[in-house]
C-alpha cells in the first residue's frame, strides 16, 4: 500500500488497540501482565499518536503532488515514510498478541483472556510518537495543505473485496507456483488432524490472492471435495459479517439471520467439518503471524515468489501493447523494459502501469512516466509496489 495507506492501517490498529489498552489498564492486576499505570501510559501515548497521524494524514495529498519539484518536501515524505513503517512494525506486533489471545481465550479462563503487552511497548511507543511529532513541526515550515486529501485520496483507501473469478488470459507464469500449491494442500497433516491449513505468504501485489483463485478453480483438484467456500476477510474483524458470508458462498443462497448463534448452528449444519473426511482451508496474507494465528504448520507455509525478467516482460506487452509489440527499433520498447524493472517483478505493479500506458501513443508522455516512477522508487521503500497505488497522480502527465 502506498504511505496513505499505512497512515490509514496505523490509525485502524490504533483505535483497535486503544480499548484493549484501557482494559488493562481497569483490570486487577492480578489478571493483567502490564501494571495499571503503565497501561493508562500507553493509552495516553497512542491516543497522541493518532491525533498526530490525522494532522500528519491531511496533508498528505499536497506533499504528493509538490513531491516532484520540491526537495524538503520529497524529503520530508522519506522521513515519514521510514517512522511510519516502524510505527505499524510496533503496533502490528501488539495486534498479533490481541488477535492471538482472542484465539487462546476461546479456552481460557476469564482471568486469562487479557493480552499481554509486549515488552517495552511504552517506549517504543513514546520514541514513535516523538518522531511522528518533529515531523509534524516540520511540515508546519513546508506550508503543506490539508484542503484536498479527503477529495482527492478517500477513495484511494478502500480495499476492494475479491471474488474466486479469475481471468486466465491476463495470468502470465504462476504454473510451477500452482503445481506446488495443489501438491501442499494435496498432502496429509503431520498431525493426522482432517482439517489443515495453508497459507500464502507474500508481499502486497505479488499475486497471492490470483495464485488462490488459479487453486480454487482447478477442476482436476475440485474433485476431491464436495463444497466450496471463497471468502474475503476485510481488516475490519467482524465474525458475524464473516460467519454469514461463509454460509453464503458454501450454499450459494442468501443469508439474512442477524442472530450470531444461529448463524453459526447453520453453519454446523451444513459444513460438518469433524465429519468430514478432508477440510482444507486456504489463507492469503502479507503476515505471517496471521499463518501462526491459523494454526498452519510451518512446511504448509507458502513464501509465493516475484515473476521472472522474461514473464515480467510478458505480462508489462500484454497490458500495455495487448500483445502486439512495436518494431524493435521503436524506443517504447526500451522504455518499457525501464519502466517494467522498476515495478520490481510485482504483477500488480507490472499491470498498473501497463495498463496506464496502453493507450498512450505520446513517446515524450512513456519518458515522464519512466522518469516519476523512477523518482517514486528510488528511495526504495519496502517494495516500490507501495508507492504505486498514487499512480492517479500519474495521469496529470498526459494530455486531455
């Protein structure tokens, strides 16, 4: 995701975590492995901390747009972006204790079900919160606006929910990727246990959830079940949506019960999973403490690879020449092989990109394309995948 977006994952781990911080700090101490004040500490530093990030969020549209041609500010932005990665390092870890006592309290006793609070959670906190603070000082001085963000980014910020179609013809390669998949989900649990999970571990854009769905619609490997189930899970945890949506893609019928128990009996009734004689389920996340949270054991545990040069190259024609290249002379074809090595070997990317420049017969309009991913790239943040979900701004270079 592109620094919009981890300014909005920071925010939504804050809020999450910020209730289960205030149960710590009200729980007896007895039940807590965090002492109350320390707790109401915490609290207090990741209350300042989103109201940091909201300042710091709004004008974020305008540092993007003055990136280009001004220094402090593309400076300012590598700043930020670098103390925002290591602020969602520190709250995802806190989130994966949350989530992963959740799990453990199904069992445990009600003196067990609060999370223990990593050490040294304050002052990492505090350190972060500080950072993000003389940051904000800083952007004062660069006069940055907070007029256009919500116009121009809100909806860059929703996250689309995945269906099991897929097209083939836009799929280039993945054919040995799938062959292992199928050969992982294929074989037996080490534990004889007749529901196993396996999940798919890579970075965003590397094509996770279209590995899934080349799996999900193999005929030869359907054969081995008699039920199917796609369902998307949103960051926003909610079990009833989710428990719903699970009847409804197994039975393809609409669900209306608002009734959590009886959704779940429903469920029961027609997923029968301990009698079934094969369950497999099959995860898609950028983390893998959620494969832990699964339960998935650790040679179930898919690390999904880039694509090659070659089928990078493949898929950047596809989109942007619908696979007629031009003479060999042409210089589009050497600046799309620049501009394919920037996307990192990351289908998303590679198709982003492509597809901005499919229809684009200004050579001049190709060169500043190449030449703001470039830019975007260069101070090689993560992945160069996470700056490309501004590519909308990249569109002011062509002509109307």
């Amino acid at each position: 995701m592109g620094l919009g977006g981890v300014i909005t994952n920071l925010l939504s781990l804050g809020a999450q975590l910020i209730p289960v911080v205030n149960a710590s700090a009200q729980a007896p101490s007895s039940s807590s492995s965090c002492p109350p004040v320390e707790s109401q500490q915490i609290e207090t530093e990741l209350k300042e901390l989103m109201r940091l990030l909201e300042r710091i969020k709004a004008r974020l549209y305008d540092a993007e747009e003055r990136r280009i041609r001004d220094l402090s500010v593309k400076l300012w932005l590598k700043e930020l972006r670098q103390v925002a990665y290591d602020a969602e390092d520190v709250l995802d870890e806190y989130h994966y204790e949350v989530l992963r006592a959740q799990v453990e309290a199904r069992d445990a006793s009600p003196k067990r079900k609060l999370c223990q609070v990593p050490d040294a959670m304050l002052g990492q906190i505090r350190q972060i919160r500080s950072r993000f603070s003389e940051i904000t000082k800083d952007r004062i001085a660069l006069q940055l606006s907070e007029d256009d963000w919500p116009r121009h980014c809100s909806s860059d910020m929703q996250i689309v929910p995945t269906s099991h179609f897929v097209v083939k013809s836009d799929i280039i390669g993945r054919k040995r990727e799938k062959k292992k998949l199928i050969n992982l989900l294929s074989s037996e649990s080490n534990d004889g246990n007749i529901i196993s999970v396996v999940t798919i571990v890579g970075t965003g854009g590397i094509g996770k959830t279209t590995l899934a769905k080349l799996v999900y619609n193999d005929q030869n490997f359907r054969q081995n079940f008699d039920k199917f189930g796609w369902v998307f899970v949103a960051d926003d945890f909610n079990v009833q949506r989710l428990s719903r949506e699970v009847s409804e893609s197994i039975t393809e019928e609409s669900c209306d019960f608002a009734n959590l128990s009886a959704l779940q009996a429903k469920i029961s009734k027609e997923l029968p999973f301990m009698s079934a004689s094969l369950v497999k389920i099959l995860v898609t996340t950028r983390n893998k403490s959620v494969a832990r949270i699964m339960q998935t054991e650790p040679d179930a545990i898919y690390n999904i690879p880039c694509l090659s040069e070659e089928q990078s190259w493949q898929m950047f024609q596809h989109f942007a020449f619908d696979n007629v290249v031009p003479h060999t002379d042409s210089n589009f074809v050497e600046i799309g092989k620049k501009i394919m090595r920037k996307c990192g070997k990351l289908p998303l990317a590679i198709k982003s990109i492509a597809s901005l420049l499919r229809h684009e017969p200004n050579e001049e309009n190709w060169k500043k394309i190449l030449e703001t991913v470039t830019e975007l790239c260069r101070d090689k943040p993560r992945t160069c995948l996470g700056l490309f979900p501004e590519i909308h701004g990249l569109t002011r270079y062509f002509a109307c």
